[in-house]
C-alpha cells in the first residue's frame, strides 16, 4: 500500500497482517480520491475516519491537507500501528480511537466535513451507518462515504447521492 497523492505520496504504508482488514486498493483509493479532489477542497477540513485499520484512508486525507483527521477501528495491533505511524511520520493532526465504530457514532458530539466508514464486507450494520450519522447530524453540511461491494445496495438510506464502482469496491456518497 502507497500514499497516491499529497505531500506524502509515495510514501509505502507498513502495516501488520489483519484477520478483518481488507485494504482498500489502490485503484480504488485513486478513483475515491479523483473524485474529492474534483468536487471539494480537502485543505482544512475534519475527517472521521471509521473502521480504519490500516490507516491508508487516513493517512490519505492527512497527505492531501486535511486540518484534523480522527482514526476508529476495534483492532488494538491496528489502533497501535497506525498510532506508530502517525508518530513515525511526524503527524501531529491525527488521533486514534481503540472503539468499535457504531458505538462511536452512538455516543460522538463532534461534527466532521468528512466521515468514511470501511467497514468489513461481512458487516452486517452498514446500513445502519447513514441512519446514525444523519439522524445525529455528525457532519457539517459535509459528506458520508461509505466503501462496500458490489451486491450491498445502499440507495435507499437516508441523503444518498451516488454510487461509485471500482473493481469489487463500491464508495455510496451520502451528502447532508
């Protein structure tokens, strides 16, 4: 796993061997990410990163010019490695939540410009995700992504927008 843009790109990401963590590839990482750049200023914006695991999402927000990025995942061994990361590469903006996600959510009072949530393909609560985060309105007039596959329909959750497909990933783009 690399860093695809940024002040960081390039950069490889070293990151241990998960049982539930399914990295989001590349190309799909470049497609997601073509997309933002297009159509928002990432430069200053909050993000809240769900389900992180490996970090690659995080770490590509925080390359791009995110002000402030927040990292939840369940995982301690992924929790801790992406904590050495962001010690490694001298990343002062970030912070990592040991939690499990919809927990989080349940319980958050701070509004985001950005969540993303990579929940493993075998969650069974994805879409439970829009119906918190809009219902809480966890998002300053900003945006939910939502990574998924292909036979995971989430239109008819609350603010969808769109779909994106790459490859076997699917990003549902939710707007409040």
């Amino acid at each position: 796993m690399r860093i695809i843009g940024g002040t960081y790109k390039g950069r490889i990401i070293h990151a241990p061997q998960l049982k539930e963590t399914r990295p989001t590839t590349d190309y799909a990482k470049e497609g997601l990410f073509n997309v933002l750049q297009h159509n928002y200023n990432l430069e200053g914006i909050t993000v809240l990163d769900l389900f992180c695991g490996t970090g690659s999402l995080s770490l590509e927000f925080v390359s791009r010019g995110a002000l402030k990025i927040t990292s939840v995942d369940h995982s301690f061994k992924a929790i801790q490695n992406l904590k050495k990361i962001y010690t490694d590469w001298d990343i002062k903006n970030a912070h990592t939540i040991k939690q499990d996600a919809i927990s989080f959510l349940k319980s958050c009072n701070v509004k985001y410009d950005i969540i993303i949530a990579d929940p493993p393909f075998t969650f069974k609560n994805t879409a439970e995700i829009p119906e918190i985060v809009f219902q809480r309105q966890l998002l300053n007039n900003g945006l939910l992504i939502i990574e998924h596959p292909a036979e995971l329909v989430l239109k008819n959750c609350s603010n969808f927008i769109e779909t994106r497909h790459y490859g076997k990933v699917n990003f549902s783009f939710f707007k409040s």
